[in-house]
C-alpha cells in the first residue's frame, strides 16, 4: 500500500469512477484500475462493487474511507510544515463556513491574516448548516469551519471550537417606507409582511417562522438556499428578510434599510477544526484569534 494509491481510492470514493477520477487525476484511466486493484490484492478485500460503469464501496471500502483520508491529511501537514520553515511563503487554506457568517465575521479575519500572509491562498467552501461544516472538516475537505448555532444547540462532536462572537438578528428592507418606524423592531409589528426566509435548519428561518407566528397576516413569498440572495431580492422590493447582524453594514452600504428585531434569539459563532496539528497556516489563522484578544 502506497500514498499514490490511497490517493487514486479516495479520487474513485469522491468521483464515482474510475474514469471520472482519472480525469480528475489528469492521468490515465488504466493506471487508477491498476492502482485498485493492486490496493485490493495488498488488503486482501475488494473494495468496491461494480455496477455497470459505477462503482460502489463495499464494507471493506466504506472502513477504508477515514484512514485513508488521516495518511493523506497527515501527508499534506508534513509538506506543508517543510515549505512553512522559512515562512507562509505559500500553500492553501480551506476554510467552510456558513454564508451570513463568510459576510462577517470571516471577512475581517482573512483580511487581518491576508495581510500578513499575502502568498497563503484561501478557499472558502460554502455550507449551509453546522452539520455540513462539521462533516466537510470530518472528510478533510477543510481544515477550519466558521459556525453559528443557537446558544443551546448541542457542540458539535469531535471538534474544537473558539468562540468569535454572539450575533442578534435584524430586519431588511428596500426603504424606509418597508419596515416599522421602531428600531428595535417587534415581531409583531410586522403585520402584512412578504417574508423572504432561508432554508429549514438555519437560524435565520428559525426566527421567520417565529415572525410568521406574531405577526398578523404575514406570508412567505421566496424561500433561498443561496443566501447572498437574500439581499438583492430586498432590494427589488419582492419582500423583507430576517437575516443575522453579520449583514447590517453590507445591506446599509447597498442603501437598504435596516432596524434591528426585538427577540430572544441569537446566534454563537465558532471557529472549529479537528483536534490535534494544525497546518502552518492554520496554526497561524488561530494564533491571530489568540493575538486580536490578548
């Protein structure tokens, strides 16, 4: 068993075959083929099931999985803390993160890191949930993960977390004309609303549906997955949006109006990781957090 191999396994588990991961790979397909089979013969187990064209994990190659992703996460870490002796002179860092929370308070941390490490490329992948982030950190699809999350939701298991802030929600709207003259607003003083709410599962559908509850005659008319939709459907006046305060400065620079919501709810955001090394650039993306509060 060799790096190259795992790395053609796992290329296989994340395209769904061979040919796919050969592309992927920029290699030849033979050469993908010859490399599991050599990892199912050196094993002793096959790995996959082969459905026509499509391959399938067998049990032996769902436990596979996770090892596999440790010796190719443990091989990136050694590279990378080789090139990191002279400096971040170089290398990525993925970072996943919720969307209202990539808007603030990630910007402001990648500008402070960006401007001490210029030659780290940052990739920021998307996820919709705290359960997403947690599991693109589990696959080693990224490294760090930007969460929020109710103040009584449950820590998210096999993490590590630093508390960055606590964010409270508000309302958006095209004008002034939109929203009530109070600020703080109450649910209940939206009556009549056209609510643009996000997805199930997210905290800013949480507190729409407490909306939609309180306030007399309010109605969903868009539901978003992509959340930096949200704004510019405020902004054509289809309707108003519950969003948390990571976009207050954004929608008010954008010329919407904005009034904070009187409620209960709030949101607790964390930096997460595995436990165990960080990567160089990691390591140091957590030593500014430690740096910013001492």
């Amino acid at each position: 068993m060799d790096a190259r191999q795992l790395k053609y396994f796992l290329a296989v588990v994340d395209a769904g075959s061979v040919h796919r991961a050969a592309e992927l790979l920029y290699v030849a397909q033979p050469s993908v083929s010859q490399a599991l089979r050599t990892l199912e013969r050196d094993l002793g187990s096959l790995l996959f099931h082969r459905t026509g064209r499509r391959l399938v994990l067998t049990a032996a190659g769902h436990a596979l999985v996770a090892p596999a992703r440790e010796v190719m996460r443990g091989l990136d870490l050694a590279r990378a803390t080789v090139e990191a002796v002279d400096g971040l002179l170089g290398g990525e860092l993925v970072i996943a993160s919720m969307p209202s929370q990539s808007v603030s308070p990630l910007t402001d941390l990648i500008a402070a890191f960006a401007a001490v490490n210029p030659f780290v490329l940052i990739s920021v992948r998307a996820a919709s949930t705290p359960g997403d982030v947690a599991k693109m950190l589990t696959t080693g699809d990224a490294e760090l993960g930007v969460v929020a999350a109710s103040p009584t939701a449950p820590a998210l298991p096999g993490l590590e977390a630093v508390r960055l802030e606590t964010q409270r929600f508000a309302v958006l709207g095209r004008d002034e004309a939109a929203l009530p003259p109070a600020d703080p607003v109450r649910p209940a003083d939206l009556v009549g609303a056209a609510l643009i709410v996000g997805q199930q599962g997210t905290g800013m559908r949480r507190v729409a549906d407490a909306v939609l509850r309180e306030a007399t005659g309010s109605r969903f008319v868009v539901e978003v997955e992509h959340r930096e939709a949200v704004l510019p459907l405020v902004l054509a006046g289809v309707g108003i949006a519950v969003v948390s305060d990571s976009w207050r400065a954004l929608a008010k620079s954008a010329g919407a109006a904005v009034r904070a919501l009187d409620c209960a709810d709030s949101l607790e955001v964390s930096l997460v990781s595995r436990p165990g090394r960080l990567s160089p650039a990691a390591a140091a993306f957590h030593g500014q957090l430690e740096s910013g509060r001492g």
